[in-house]
C-alpha cells in the first residue's frame, strides 16, 4: 500500500501545484486590470505595484486553497478513474475509503497549514497591501494606530480615542477626545458611549464634556444627544480600523474578549472568529465530494465535467458560506451556525454521496 499511497499523493501534489499557480495567476491578473487605473491616476512607481501585487498572493492563497484542492481531487481520481487504476485497486481488495485516505490526509495537512498560514501571514499582508493603496499611491494620511485592541488617532490639538469603530454603520463606540493647549496641558474632554456619522456631522451619544477654566477647574456638561463638530469622517478612522480579516485567530480572539468585557456588541466579530475555524476544515469536507464527483463524473463526461463539477461545487459553497456568514453578522443566525452552516451542509451531502457509492 505504501507505492501506491506515495502514488497517489504524487500525482495529486502535481495537480494540486498546477492548479493553485494557475489560480493564483488568473487572480492577479484580474486584480490588475482592475487596478491599473487607479494606479496609474495616482502616478504609481512599477515598485509600489509590484510591491501590491506580491503582497496580495498570501491572501489569494488562502482563498484559493480550498478550490484547488477540490479540482485536484477530482481530476486526480478522474484520471484514475479513467485508466482504470480505481477498478484495479478495488479488484485487488482496496476499499474506495482507503483510496481516499492519501488525499483525506494531504487535506488535513492543509486545514492544519491553512489556520497558520491565515494566522501568521495573510492579515500582515492584508495590512500590507491597504498601507501601500492607501498611504503610498493614495497619499491619504495616517494620523492613527491601532493598539493595544483600540483606535489612536491624533488631529491638530486634539487626541482622540475609539473602542472600536463599526464601519459598516459608521459608529465609533466608546469615544474620549482630549483638546490640549499650546502646552500639552488638557483644555477639554469629551466621553461619549457612541458617535454616529448622520447627514455629514458626527452625533455623540451619552456624552460628558468636561472643560478646564483659568483656574484648571473642571466644569462638567452632560447630554443625551449632541452634534460634535469634528474634521475628520469616516474614511478617516477606515484607514487605521483594523478589521477581522487583518487579525488572526487568537488576536481576534482577545479583542472580542476586551470589547465584550466592556459591554459592546461583538456579535459580527464572534462570526468571524468562528469562521477562522470552520474554513480551513472545508479541505477535507472537499476532498470527499470531490473523490465521489470524479468517479461518477468518468461514467458521463470525463475530466472537463470534473473541472465543470469542481467550479460548481466551489461557487456553490462559497455562496452558501458568504450568505450564512452575512445572516449572522446582522443578528439572524447565532455566530456558530452561521460560520459553520455552510460546512455542516456539504458534510451532509458528503456523507450521503459516500454511503451511496459503491465501495
């Protein structure tokens, strides 16, 4: 069993290398049509988008994992398949479980490999890649950091400080804002539990200002509701938030803890820490659609219908993850069922597929 598990890994590591460079490639190429303008109205060096495009290949390999290994499978077991090495296999006492077993395991390596590589490299290039659109073609400035799991930001004489700032709404929770004299010393506060952006002003919410007079006594002013007026809007902050797809899993995993401990909303970050989990484990999930499809696929089509079948398969789960995923960021579905309904789904209708086949 040894010559043709090393067989079959073989021929599938040569298929699976293919086709990931070839996704990888036809990824940049889009990108880069659809940027050239862009870069090119901002005056962009030849280094700076090679520098963007080189940057942006850790992210597409994590995208393109999944689908490359499901392409593998089926064209590597169609082919097998097709020369009649499975019906040898199985004519010689091998179950089509154990012919599956060298692909199951290069899937669980790659799940394995997939958490890291997301945890370790893509959000750094993510990160990268925002920077040099951003700051280096774009020339917007950052007058910002993110740190310690909140907002810095820094505006002619005033510091401001956010929590965490929901782009999607436009909402900073959890905003101070101090306005200091010539001379470092505080001249103003402002506490406010939230800050909204509302027909081009900032409304803050349950604020306390708190101004210092001659005599640095503190003189303090609560409202409900009141229109702070601020220069900076909401692309401002966007160029410093830090969003879950720039963290890794357990970075994430502490700024959910912190802002949740604070009494903020986490429920849109919870769903994307779950799917920090439950998308590299649709590798193997995949692997076993995919060894089904092959087989069947060589009876009716051949390797183009598994190509055909593989797209499929791939856009249909992609579409089934995004929308579940987008129905528990909005409150819908619990954070776990919808980071792994998409996976409990295709494990299903794998599971189905195998009891079916002929083993």
């Amino acid at each position: 069993m040894k010559i043709i598990d090393r067989y079959i890994i073989r021929e599938f590591t040569k298929l699976f290398t293919i086709i990931c460079i070839a996704f990888i490639a036809l990824y940049l190429i889009v990108d880069f049509f659809e940027k050239i303008r862009m870069f090119l109205s901002n005056h962009a060096s030849i280094a700076q988008m090679a520098s963007y495009f080189i940057c942006s290949i850790p992210m597409i390999i994590s995208l393109v994992l999944p689908s490359a290994v499901l392409l593998a499978t089926l064209m590597a077991y169609g082919s097998f398949s097709k020369h009649n090495e499975i019906t040898a296999m199985k004519a010689n006492g091998i179950s089509l479980y154990r012919i599956s077993l060298p692909a199951l395991i290069f899937a669980a390596v790659l799940a394995v490999f997939l958490f890291y590589f997301s945890e370790l490299i893509t959000p750094a290039s993510i990160q990268k890649t925002e920077n040099i659109i951003k700051i280096e073609v774009q020339k917007q400035q950052a007058l910002g950091f993110f740190k310690q799991n909140e907002i810095w930001y820094r505006s002619g004489n005033a510091i401001y400080n956010f929590k965490m700032f929901d782009v999607n709404k436009d909402t900073l929770r959890g905003v101070t804002i101090n306005y200091l004299n010539p001379d470092f010393t505080l001249n103003m506060r402002i506490d406010a539990k939230s800050a909204e952006w509302n027909d081009d002003h900032w409304i803050f919410h349950n604020l306390l200002i708190t101004t210092f007079n001659s005599n640095n006594i503190p003189v303090l002013e609560r409202s409900e509701e009141k229109i702070i007026n601020i220069t900076e809007k909401p692309n401002n902050f966007k160029i410093i938030q830090k969003d879950a797809e720039k963290m890794g899993y357990f970075e994430l995993r502490k700024y959910v803890k912190k802002i949740q401990d604070e009494g903020y909303d986490v429920t849109r970050y919870l769903v994307d820490l779950q799917g920090k989990i439950a998308f590299p484990l649709v590798t193997i999930i995949l692997v076993f659609i995919g060894v089904f499809f092959s087989l069947r696929s060589e009876r009716s089509g051949g390797v183009m219908q598994s190509v055909g079948i593989g797209i499929f398969i791939g856009f249909s789960y992609w579409i089934v993850h995004a929308f579940s995923m987008s129905l528990g960021r909005s409150g819908t579905l619990s954070p776990f069922i919808a980071a792994w309904l998409a996976n409990i789904l295709f494990t299903s209708a794998a599971l189905v597929l195998f009891h079916k086949a002929r083993t």
